[in-house]
C-alpha cells in the first residue's frame, strides 16, 4: 500500500470514528474502502430521515393527518431499506431479525429495550399506538 493510500485509509477511518462507527469491527470484517464510504453514507441518510421524521411528528401531533402518517410510514419502509444496504456493506447477513434502527426511529413508540432484548429473534414487540407499527 503506498503512502497516499495509506493517509487516504486514515481519513476514513477518522471520519468513520465521527459517524459513530465500531472502527475495530471495521477492521475485524474487512472492510474495503468503497463499503466503509458507504456506510457512512448511508448513516447520514440515517440521520436526514430521523430529522425528518422528528418535523413531521410535529406536525401529526397538531392535525393527525392521514397525509402526514402516510409520510411517516414511507421513511419507516426508506429506514428499513438503510438496514439492509448497511447489512450488505458491513459483510452481514441481511436479516429483518438484526435490524435495529426501526425502533430508534423518532416516530416510532414500540417499546425499545423489549426490542433490544429480542436482537436477533423473529417476533418483535409492537406498540398498538405506534404511528409506524401500530394496528391503525
Ligand atoms: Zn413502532
């Protein structure tokens, strides 16, 4: 590797420091340069979303509009979507089971540490008033 690639290969790993990315677990999965670029990406389409979620949320709770609900629920399926490219670049299986960012979402009041515990388990723990899960 020569010495540009090298320095090249530092700045990502800095950058991917200050997405909140597990650098060792970069390393341990080998990652290539195109897939660290990737995920780092792909959080910060993460965090439009959150963003974007958070405004609309504001704006449901004022008028309860289906319109808006229905917004909500397509940046819920854009979440999900995230997950699965996430899983695909960090050399994991893509698996619905795995997926943690769908209860993080701001819109969304399932109950997260239930959720949490049932990392890797089929059946999840829905809120029935939940905006994005929820039966309605
Ligand atoms: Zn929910």
């Amino acid at each position: 590797m020569g010495c540009r690639q090298m320095n090249e290969l530092a700045l990502l790993y800095e950058q991917a420091k200050k997405a909140g990315l597990n650098t060792r677990l970069i390393m341990e999965q080998g990652l290539d340069t195109n897939e660290i670029k990737n995920i780092i990406k792909l959080h910060e389409e993460l965090n439009n979303i959150f963003e974007q979620e958070e405004h609309l949320l504001d704006l449901y709770n004022e008028n309860q509009s289906e319109e808006i609900k229905k917004q909500l629920k397509e940046l819920s399926e854009e979440v999900k979507q995230i997950e699965f490219k996430l899983q695909k670049n960090w050399h994991f299986e893509q698996d619905e089971k795995y997926h943690t960012y769908w209860y993080q979402q701001p819109a969304c009041s399932c109950p997260k540490l239930d959720n949490m515990d049932r990392f890797g388990f089929e059946y999840k723990v829905y809120s029935r008033d939940c905006i994005l899960h929820g039966k309605e």
